[in-house]
C-alpha cells in the first residue's frame, strides 16, 4: 500500500524541509512535490519526500482523520503501521545544542 502522511512545514532550507508529524520532527525533500511549499504549509509525506500539498481547506479533515486511525489502532492493525512506517522512514531532525 502506498501512503502518505500529513506534517507541518515549520522551515525549508533549499530542497530540504523540516516537517512536524503529530509530534516529531523529521526532514523531507521537496524534490518531487505537485506545487511550491512554505513553512505553514501541509504536505503528504512519502518515505521521505514531500509528495503533495495539502490545500489549506482539507488540511483539518485530513489532520483528524490521520488522528483517528491513530487513536483507535489496535495491535496489528496495518493501517496504522503503514502510517507510523512513513513517520520513521525520513531521517529524524536532531535538535542543535
């Protein structure tokens, strides 16, 4: 199954973007995402690479809708680990010192 997993830019610095994922930070290129990007902005990651913009009007429904296959995921369910597999496959922002 391909998905994708909503996070918050909160900076860019050229191709690279730090992304907030329900909680954690990780980074993202934006090589390959439909249209520019802003911190601000919502995006669909997909190991590693921001693939989509998610336009502004959609971004609660899709917010909650992630929260949700979160909170009611029992053990084993795919779903959920396809989502928490696309959280720790881009490389984690370590916080500087």
């Amino acid at each position: 199954m391909c998905l994708g997993v909503p996070g918050k830019v909160l900076a860019i610095d050229g191709l690279e973007a730090t992304v907030d994922f329900f909680g954690v930070r990780k980074l993202l290129r934006l090589d390959i995402v439909d249209e520019p990007v802003t911190v601000g902005d919502y995006v669909l990651n997909h190991v590693g690479f921001a693939i989509r913009r998610i336009p502004p009007s959609e971004v609660q429904e899709t917010l909650a809708l992630f929260e949700q296959v979160l909170k009611d995921a029992g053990v084993g369910d795919l779903m959920a680990e396809d989502v928490r597999g696309e959280m720790r496959a881009a490389p984690e922002v370590k916080e500087k010192a």
